[in-house]
C-alpha cells in the first residue's frame, strides 16, 4: 500500500503525505478515521493534490520504539499482544499503512496509531503479505533482556500455513502464559504497559547531537520548584521557570532550557542571556516572532522586572528578584 503515497513532509509533530493519483481518493473515508481512536488525527489539505497531513505529536514509529527500547521480563508479550490486538481493530473497515515507519506508538508505549489512507476500496483490501512482512521485522528487530522464546517463536509462526494476525495474537497468548503462568488467585492478567520516562523520536536525538553534541536530557528542561536559588524567573501566571546559567533556550525543541509545547513556537524560538546580572532577550529568526511589552524584538533587548515577553500567543512575565 506504500506505493500509493509519498511522504512530502514528516518532523517530530506532523507528517504530510500525497496519494500519487487523486483518481485513488475517496473522502468518505476521514469520518472512519475521525471516529478511530487508533487513527492519527488527519486533515485533507488538498483534492486536487490529494495531501493529507497528520498529526505524529507524542508518537514514534514503530521502528523508532524498538531501535530504542529492550523489553525486561513479560513486557515484550504485553506489548506484541496490543499491537497486533490494535492492528486487527483498525485494520477491519479502513485502510492503513503497514510499515514499522508509519506505525505509531505513543513516546510511553502504552497505545498505537496507525495512519489511515483515503483509499478507494478496490485498492485496500487487507493482505496477508504485509502482516508476514511486518512479523519478520519484528524477528530482526525485537530485543528482549528475558524473553528470548519470542523471536524463536515468531520464526515459526510466519512459516505456518495458519498465519493470521487472530491465529498470532491467540498464539502469543498462550506462550506468554506458558512461559509466565498467571498467579494464583489472579483470573485476568494485566496488559498494561506505560514506560516511566518518554522515548525520544530519533529524529530529534540526532539534530541535538549535530547541534550540542550530546543527547537531549529532560532534566534540563525548566520544571516548576525544580530550583530553589535563583534570581530571575519567567511567569505564566500558573508556572514560574527560574532562568539558571549565562544563557537560557526557549522553544519547542526537547534540548531547549524552557520548552513550550506548541506547534506556533519554533523549535528554538528565542535565547535569553545574562551579562552583569543583567537579562537580555534575543529572537532566533522565528517563524511567528517574540515581542516584548508589544514591540517586535527584532535586536537584543534589555529585560526589566514586570516585563511582558510573548512567544507568537505565549505570553510570560519576566521577574527578578
């Protein structure tokens, strides 16, 4: 089904993509998709061009998540079972790309989204294929630091002439309780899996890297009541973020000092610098602009207490004590 679309744009918010023939567009389909939790969420930007965009905030792929993480103990059952559980639910009266790139797992890795395409029907109708193919990249790519019975499992399966992804699902099952038996007194087992700290899209790992030369750490990221010394903080009336060091980042980005979440700001929108105890503002060539008590910032400008600094539509105080 890949080779319906091509990707025009894709970034750790959003990812447009084109169906190569508008003659394959059917818009009845983003109701279905509307309606799907286990859809991303899209917009039709265009019927001429056909272009849909979708929203991938919070996710990775598939082949992000696993490049990453190594499952301990049962976690790697958990975590198959609601996939391919996922799979079958989505895949049932909609089409959906089937490629470890454009299957989603949230950053904690506790639900799947899969990107449905507005395809006619004589074109979608599920195949086997796909979901063998899926299964032996999953043999090549799965890790796991206890369950080493999973990926031999896998190998024979995909070979069997009983393949199916409810034959899968019923199989992995009953291997998971071979392997760890439900305790006693313990009827339903947990399927639960959420991990403690997000997962980072890759994407944004290596331009850290390019551009800092390190991992991007969420320590670094400003937290209310994360310091106690300090003597310069921006407000939003709700959260105070104590401005620490010579230069502090702001922007959407994970290796930025204050990181807002919001697709208006840019992934470094603006820096703040102190020389002689004094804060400077500075804008970073953003899309949507930085102001200062209203006036366009468009040179380095001296911050006083009581001070309305605005990020596009964010607006903070400035204070120093």
């Amino acid at each position: 089904m890949q080779d319906w679309v091509d990707v025009i744009e894709r970034n750790d918010q959003r990812m447009k993509l084109r169906l190569k023939s508008n003659k394959l567009l059917d818009v009845s389909l983003f109701e279905r998709f509307e309606h799907d939790d286990l859809c991303l969420k899209c917009v039709l930007n265009d019927t001429t061009s056909a272009t849909i965009t979708y929203v991938i905030q919070d996710f990775l792929s598939l082949d992000d998540f696993l490049d990453q993480y190594t499952f301990k103990k049962e976690e790697g059952y958990t975590f198959l079972e609601n996939l391919f559980t996922s799979a079958v639910a989505v895949n049932r009266n909609k089409p959906v790309l089937v490629d470890p790139e454009f299957i989603f797992v949230s950053n904690v890795g506790d639900r799947f989204a899969f990107v449905g395409i507005p395809l006619v029907i004589d074109e979608w109708l599920i195949q086997k294929d796909v979901w063998i193919e899926i299964v032996k990249y999953l043999i090549n790519h799965f890790k796991s630091e206890h369950a080493y019975e999973i990926n031999g499992f896998l190998i024979k399966f995909v070979e069997s002439s009983e393949f199916s992804l409810p034959n899968l699902i019923l199989a992995i099952k009953a291997l998971h309780d071979s392997y760890y038996p439900k305790k006693l007194f313990h009827f339903k087992r947990n399927n639960s899996f959420v991990l403690k700290r997000p997962l980072i899209p890759n994407t944004i790992i290596k331009e850290c890297v390019q551009e800092y030369g390190h991992l991007p750490q969420e320590e670094k990221t400003q937290l209310i009541g994360s310091f106690d010394e300090y003597k310069a903080y921006l407000s939003d009336g709700t959260t105070n973020y104590p401005l620490i060091g010579e230069t502090v980042l702001i922007g959407r980005s994970m290796a930025c000092d204050i990181r807002i979440e919001s697709l208006e700001i840019s992934l470094k929108h603006a820096k703040l610098t102190r020389v002689d105890d004094r804060w400077y503002i500075q804008d970073l060539k953003s899309k949507n602009k930085t102001y200062l008590n209203e006036k366009l910032v468009q040179r380095k400008m001296r911050l006083k207490d009581g001070m309305v600094v605005s990020f596009s539509q964010k607006q903070f105080t400035f204070h120093e004590k």
